[in-house]
C-alpha cells in the first residue's frame, strides 16, 4: 500500500490528519484520487476551488505534482477528495485500486475525532448576538473595544462550560 507523506497545495503544506491514495476505475476511465481529513479551516480555504495544483510527497520519496480538482465531502470529518484523469497508469501499478462496482472504499474516518483536529486548528467563527441590558450595560459594551471584549466573553463562556459540567 502506497502511504503520503506531505501535500501541498498551491505552495503551501497544509496538515492531514489521514490520508489514502488510489486509482479509481470506472466506465469512463481511471482517476488518481487522493482522499484527506484535514482542518476545517482548511475545508473552508479549498472548498470554493474547481482546481488546485498540488505536490504529493510520498513514503517512499516519490513526487507527484499534478493539476487536482476539488471535492468535498460533507457530513463526518472535514474531507477533501481531489482527483485527476489519469491516461498512463504505469507509474502507479502499486496503487490500491478502487472500482466503481466494489463495495470497498478507503475509510480514512477512523480513529481520529473533531475534537483532535480542532486542537490542531481551531476554526474561528464571527457570531453576533441579540441581547436586551440595561442601557448602562449597552452604553458599557459599545465604547469596549473588539479584541478585549472578544477575549473576556471567550473566558466568560469557558468559564461557565467548566461550571456547568456537571
């Protein structure tokens, strides 16, 4: 089995988590497909690309550079499956091959959770809140400035998890 080592993409490594490398065969041909769990920030980065160019450094020190398109797959970790048609498949004899009739997928999912990759790269998201204070309290809150209030609510919110546990 042919394992990755490093992927970049664009020009920039990105971290995976997991990762599987095979040919896929179907009535239209054969596909190199490289299935990833990486970071939601990098899910959110990539998701809105057609097409990526990417470096593939393998185990055994093989490079593979290739034009990829994008896919994501949605529901159970962040996932990216990228691909491209393959016309010459002799470089790749050792590859896994998957067909389109088989039942066998890799599952890259196991044995990693949200929780492991979030304390990699924890996504960070704008919310905003409708709240009904006092007015002294309003008055209070808009002359704080943003990165402070960030941080103090951020605190607050894992100070009341830590409280409420139980």
């Amino acid at each position: 089995m042919v394992s990755v080592k490093k992927v970049i993409i664009d020009g920039e490594s990105i971290h995976v988590f997991k990762s599987a490398i095979y040919l896929f065969e179907s009535s239209t041909g054969i596909t190199l497909e490289l299935d990833l769990i990486v970071s939601e920030v990098t899910v959110k980065k990539y998701k809105k690309m057609e097409n990526i160019i990417i470096e593939i450094e393998l185990e055994d020190g093989r490079i593979i550079n290739s034009i990829m398109h994008v896919k994501v797959f949605s529901g159970g970790l962040p996932q990216l499956n990228l691909f491209c048609e393959l016309d010459d498949i002799q470089e790749y004899e050792d590859f896994d091959k998957v067909n389109e009739n088989d039942a066998w997928f890799p599952n890259i999912e196991e044995g990693i959770t949200l929780e492991e990759i979030r304390k990699v790269e924890m996504p960070i998201e704008e919310v905003s809140l409708k709240l009904k204070l006092p007015i002294d309290q309003v008055e209070w809150l808009k002359s704080q400035k943003k990165g402070p209030l960030n941080e103090m609510i951020k605190e607050w919110i894992e100070e009341f998890r830590k409280v409420n546990k139980s």
